[in-house]
C-alpha cells in the first residue's frame, strides 16, 4: 500500500464501505427487515476486514522477499546468458577453482569433486532443453574425458539423462547458478544491459483489469445497481453484477499489497 497513512486509511476505508455494501445487498436479498440487515453487514464487515488485513500483511511481507529474490535470479542469468561463453566460462573457473582443482582449455572446463572429473557446459542459448537438444548439444563433447557433466540452463523437459553408459549428466537451473554466485561473493556486472524482454502474460492483463485507479469506477457502478436492486424489478441481477463490481473495486485497492517495489 501507499507509504502515506492517510492513503492507506483512504483505502482501508473504501474496501470496508465496498464490503459493507456487498454483504447489506445479499442479507437484504434474504432478510427484508432493514435493522437486522444493518447490524449483520457491520458484523460481518468488520470480521472480513479484519481477517483480510491480517492475512494481507502476513502475506505481503513474504511476497516481497519472494519476488525481490526471483527478481534478482532472473537478472543474474539475464546478464549471464548475454555475457560471451569465453567469458561465462572464466567466471565459474574463478568461482570453482577456490574449491576444486579446475582447468579451462580450448574452451573446456572441467573440474574434479569426490574422484569424479566434471565437464562444465553453459547452454544458456536454450531456453528450454529438450531431450533432442540435449542429445544435439553433447554431440560436441562426446571426446571429453570425465564422469559428470554440469549443464547450467534456464529450464529442461529431460526425463531421461542417462545418454552415456560412463556419463551422468548434472542440470544447474538458474536459481542454483544464483546461489553458487552468491556463496563465491560474485555479482555480474549489468552497466552493459540497457533493456529487457518482456512477454506479456496473463497476469499483467488482470493487472491491467484491476489498476488501482479503477477502483472508484467499479464501486460507483457497483453501488447504483446494488441500490437499484432495492427498488427496481429483476433485483437478483443487480445483486450479482453489483457485487461483482464491488469485489472487483476491493481487488483493485488490495492488488499493491503483492507488489515489493511499494
């Protein structure tokens, strides 16, 4: 939310009037006396609002961290992925060879660990590996003397890694390239990335929908049909569409609790 108080009571405010005036529609859709509906709308008001705050800033604090993190996952590949092989394959003998005995020659890393010579290769022009492509990208390495081979990749399908007899074959994702940079005190330098792709998907289309700014539009609508569904026929329609609306304003004002950058 707003780092403003008085925005966040504005908002506080808003989502108790809109949820007020949801359940006042449905109880008075049932119950036609007009102080009963009252009382159980501010009843159940006041226990939604404060079951909904309660989980709301347990669960924004969480989904923060949570998107800070893959934030700075997605940006560390992004730039490792963009960084020529030569140079992907200097960085992680720097960060292996603190541990393991570690050569690179001829653009071949390979690294020992518990007896077992490691092949390390960067497939990160896959954006998903497949079986085939897997079967295509060890196609170059199939002389190289070793026991494993580290693949670091964005994602893979592969159910079946077991290509070579003498081979076992180590996928490193992106999250654990993150975490192996991280331990080594290594941060990859983005002055170089001036811009980044970005796909659209489902989730920036519902956010589009429900942009806080919409908020005061869907609670006036919502609000005339509610009170119009006291006075006009064919009131079940407007009861629904009505509240529709209002939760629809309620989602609005509630959305920036899952973003980290408020």
């Amino acid at each position: 939310m707003s780092k403003f108080k008085i925005f966040n009571l504005f908002d506080k405010l808003f989502i108790t009037v809109a949820i007020f005036l949801i359940a006042y529609a449905w109880i008075n859709f049932y119950i036609r006396s007009l102080w009963i509906t009252f009382v159980l709308s501010l009843i159940i008001t006041f226990a939604s609002v404060f079951v909904l705050y309660y989980f709301l800033n347990k669960k924004s604090s969480k989904v923060a961290l949570s998107n800070k993190e893959k934030a700075e996952i997605n940006k560390t590949f992004y730039i490792f992925r963009l960084t020529p092989n030569e140079e992907r394959l200097k960085l992680l003998k720097t960060v292996l060879e603190k541990t393991y005995k570690t050569e690179l020659k001829n653009g071949i890393l390979t690294y020992s660990k518990d007896e077992k010579s490691h092949l390390v290769i960067t497939a990160t022009k896959y954006e998903l590996i497949t079986q085939n492509e897997l079967i295509c990208l060890l196609d170059g390495f199939l002389q190289v003397n070793c026991n494993v081979i580290d693949i670091i990749c964005n994602e893979h399908t592969v159910t079946n890694s077991k290509i070579f007899k003498d081979k076992d074959i180590n996928f490193i994702n992106k999250s654990e390239l993150f975490a192996i940079l991280k331990n080594a005190n290594i941060q990859l330098d983005d002055s170089n990335i001036n811009s980044t792709v970005n796909k659209i998907k489902f989730k920036d289309i519902l956010q589009g929908i429900f942009t806080p700014n919409k908020a005061r539009g869907y609670f006036l609508c919502g609000l005339v049909l509610i009170f119009s569904s006291i006075i006009l026929p064919y009131h079940v329609y407007y009861v629904v569409v009505g509240s529709m609306l209002m939760l629809f304003s309620v989602i609005c004002k509630i959305l920036p609790f899952f973003e980290p950058s408020r």
